[in-house]
C-alpha cells in the first residue's frame, strides 16, 4: 500500500514499479503515451455522455432525429442506431 501513496518513485521499495512509474512520469515517451491515455478516456466519456443525451432525447420523443443528432454532437446514423436499439 506504501507504493501507491508514494509521489516520487525514489520513495519507492520496489524497482520494477519505480522504474515504470519513472518512465510514465519523467520520461518524454512515457508522458506522451499517458497524455493519449488520458485523452482517450476524456474523448470516450463525452462520447458516453452524447449518447446517453441522445437516448433521453429519444425516450420524449419530441425532437426529430436530426435535431437530436445535432444538440448531442452525434452522427445522424448513429442516433438512429440507437432508436433502433432501442425499439428492438
């Protein structure tokens, strides 16, 4: 438990982890590849985020599939999938 409340990895016991947690933190390679990491959770949350926007939107009703697809950001095909989805 030590090594997970541990803010430099030079407080580190063990080796292996301290080596990796290095790379991800102070090497440019390591930090690019945590930057993307990063990123592609960002971008598959908004994207969770649109499409459950989408399918609120489908349960009232009232808008028009294009209007949903355009207030969610979404691919008009996509919006339909999920009306589909949600009718089967």
């Amino acid at each position: 438990m030590h090594e997970f409340s541990c803010t430099d990895a030079a407080d580190m016991y063990y080796g292996t982890l301290a080596d990796r947690v290095r790379f991800f933190k102070e090497s440019k390679e390591g930090i690019e590849i945590m930057c993307r990491a990063m990123e592609d959770m960002r971008n598959q949350t908004l994207k969770e985020g649109a499409i459950n926007s989408a399918k609120r939107m489908l349960a009232d009703g009232i808008l028009t599939l294009e209007k949903i697809a355009e207030y969610a950001g979404l691919p008009l095909d996509e919006v339909k999938k999920l009306k589909a989805e949600r009718t089967a």
